[in-house]
C-alpha cells in the first residue's frame, strides 16, 4: 500500500477497482491518508481521478476493492451516509442553487451540519435558530472575502467567487474531510492566492483533511503533503513533490520536461 504521512489513517483505500464497461477508470487502486493533511490527486485527462472520488463519496460503487474511513468500510455506503461521516466534496464544475443567495447557499452548509440524524438535525435546526447560523454564515462569508455578495443571487456571482462560495458551503457543513475538485481551475491570480489561502487554512487551524484534485501545479507545489499520481486508472507513483518533479517519465505522461527539477 503506498505508504504517505499516514500517523492516524483517515481515509484508507484498499485494491479499489471501477471498470465502465470493460475500461478500468481505476485499477486496484491502494492509498491511505492521514489525518491532518492535504493530498493531491494528479495525474492526465481520464486518468481517473474524479472516479476516485466519486467511489470515495459512495457515487459509484467499486467492482472490487474496499474503502475504510476511520476504520469503518464504507465501501458500500450511500452518498448521504458518507456525508454523515464527515466526508464532504466539491464537483469539478461548479454547482449552485439557482433562486438561492450566497447567503442562503452558507446557511444551508450549517443547517446540515454533520452528526445529525435526521431528526436530531432538525431539532438542532430549530434550537440554534435561524439567527446564529445566519451569523456564522456571514462571518464565513467575510473570511472568503463574499460579505458584500450575500444578499446575491449565487448565479450572479463571478465564477470565482461561486467556487469559493460552494467550498465555503462545503466547510459550513463541518466535514472533517474535504474532496476538493479542481478548485483554481478558471480563476485569476487573486483568486487563486485567496483559494488556496482558505484551503491552507482548513488544515492547518481547523484540523481538517484535504484530498485535491488539480491540473495546476503551483496549487499542487503550494499545498500539497503528498501526492498520488495516477495513470489509466493505476496509481503510478506517489511522494512528495519533491520526489514527483524529478521523475522523467512523470514529467512526460503528464506535468512537461519544463517543470522537472532533476
Ligand atoms: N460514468 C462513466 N461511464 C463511462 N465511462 C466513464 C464514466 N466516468 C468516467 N468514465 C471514463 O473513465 C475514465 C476516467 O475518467 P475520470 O473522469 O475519472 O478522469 P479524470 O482523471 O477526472 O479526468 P479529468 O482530468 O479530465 O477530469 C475516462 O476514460 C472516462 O471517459
Ligand atoms: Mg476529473
């Protein structure tokens, strides 16, 4: 199994396989992360990354393999069960709530704060009221620099200012593990320092995990503990960047001979 900055295993992926029809979008796929730290997930176009993520959020269900969190399987778990646990995630394209303000996007995240059953949510849903989490919302949304959006509709918001908006709803659910899909793509340079600023800042003064997918290597050399790199659906390689950004044949599949450091 590829051994990683693993002290206490959140997350442990064991001999994953996901075949479409005879293509296998991940092939025996074996990973473990710890607690506290920020991964990232590479690899080209089609190398299976977002199907890695969707069997890891109970999307899809792998043909073979098991997939452990905190120790419990949660192989075979539904998407809202797997919420429940704390593992929360972002889509690769941005996903609003249309007719919905940023606001209200925010307030959602804390009104399905994990740990709940369903009964037990609406129970606190009513006794926190709809006062304190519209504090802690606007709060968040002042970190994230959005305060003067939130009475905005999230489909007039910039792009990004929507894909900080979903991952600040994301952080308001109170996951201990985020899967973050290609959360720079298509933004500008401040947008991207503001981006992985709060990325940072979920790890490093809220505990949580961090799983990342992401073409953009400075976000990749910026955040990441540790690196996975996947290639047809097989983890090839895995380290630092220090240990990817020297390998020639990664460099070729994948990030260019420009960026390698021998
Ligand atoms: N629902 C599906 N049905 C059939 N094939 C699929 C399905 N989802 C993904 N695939 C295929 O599985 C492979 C892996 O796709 P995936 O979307 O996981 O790649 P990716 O690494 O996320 O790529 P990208 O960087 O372009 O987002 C691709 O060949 C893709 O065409
Ligand atoms: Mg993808």
């Amino acid at each position: 199994m590829a051994e990683t900055l693993a002290e206490e295993k959140m997350m442990v992926v064991d001999g994953v396989t996901k075949d479409f029809s005879g293509l296998k979008a991940i092939n025996n796929v074996s990973l473990t992360m710890g607690r506290g730290k920020i991964f990232g997930l590479v690899g080209p176009n089609g190398a299976g990354k977002t199907t890695l993520f969707n069997v890891l959020t109970g999307f899809l269900k792998p043909d073979r393999g098991e997939i452990y969190y905190k120790s419990a399987k949660i192989t075979r778990s539904r998407p809202d069960k797997v919420v429940r646990m704390g593992i929360g995630r972002t889509f690769q394209n941005v996903r609003i709530f249309p007719g919905l303000t940023a606001l209200d996007h925010i307030m959602i995240g804390y009104q399905n704060q994990i740990g709940e059953t369903a009964l037990g949510g609406m129970f606190r849903w009513w006794k926190a009221s709809e006062k304190v989490n519209r504090e802690k919302a606007l709060t968040l949304l002042d970190t994230v620099g959005l305060s003067d959006r939130a009475d905005d509709f999230a489909e007039d918001l910039s792009y990004p200012e929507q894909k900080i908006l979903t991952l600040s709803r994301l952080v308001a659910t109170g996951a201990d593990f985020l899967l973050i899909d290609e959360p720079t793509s298509g933004l500008d340079p401040a947008s991207f320092k503001k981006m992985i600023g709060f990325i940072r800042e979920q790890v490093d003064r809220h505990g949580k995990t961090v799983c990342v997918v992401e073409h953009d290597l400075d976000l990749i050399r910026e955040i990441c503990d540790w690196i996975f790199f996947l290639h047809h659906g097989e983890l090839i390689a895995s380290g630092t960047i220090k240990d990817i950004i020297c390998r020639e044949d990664l460099a070729e599949i994948y990030f260019g001979k420009e960026h390698l450091v021998r």
